[in-house]
C-alpha cells in the first residue's frame, strides 16, 4: 500500500529560505572585528618591511582588514607606492596580482 498520495515531505527549515540570508548576516556581523589602529611606528615597520621584501623577492605573510575581517595571506611584493597608498603582491596560492592599499595593512612578516 503506497502512504505518499502526493503529499510533500515536510521540511521545517527548508521553507524560507531567506531566513538562510538573514541568519548569515547575523552570524557575519557578529564576527566582524574593527580595524586594529596601528601606531606611527608599527606603519613605518610594515613599509620597510615591504621595501625590503620588493628588493630581496622575499616570500611575506601579509595581514590586512577586509569587510571586518583580518586575512593572512602569502605572496611577493611586486610594488609599493608609498605616498599612493598602494602596494601590489602577487599571491602564493593562484600567482594573481592583487592591488591594495597601505592603510588596510595590519602586518607584513618574512614567511
């Protein structure tokens, strides 16, 4: 005897799915940090620390903040503007160039 006569299974939490949504920005928002403040002398640390790594080709761990988030990743500096507020760095993972700002830097250390 087949029980299913067209009726659908009941999903309790499949039925909104903007609830999905919601509750991922809750859960984002509550992870977000803000923005370390870093000291005059931790700034003039991190630029010459790239200065140095764009000169040897050194490989670097790079922390910066992004959308209230603190992100490590690794890479080679491949340019630094230090009045533009930029600085360019290939990443380690898929060799893509990624341009980014000197303000969003948190740290720069030697991998």
């Amino acid at each position: 005897m087949n029980n299913d006569r067209g009726m659908k299974k009941w999903r309790p939490f499949a039925s909104m799915p903007e609830q999905y949504t919601g509750l991922q920005e809750v859960i984002n928002k509550q992870a977000e940090v803000p923005q370390p403040l870093l000291t005059e002398e931790q700034m003039e640390q991190i630029n010459l620390t790239l200065i140095k790594a764009l000169h040897t080709n050194k490989q670097v761990y790079l922390t910066y903040y992004k959308q209230g988030q603190c992100i490590t990743e690794t890479g080679f500096i491949q340019f630094v503007d230090s009045l533009g507020d930029l600085f360019i760095f290939i990443d380690d993972i898929f060799e893509l160039k990624n341009k980014m700002r000197l303000s969003e830097l948190i740290d720069v250390r030697f991998a």
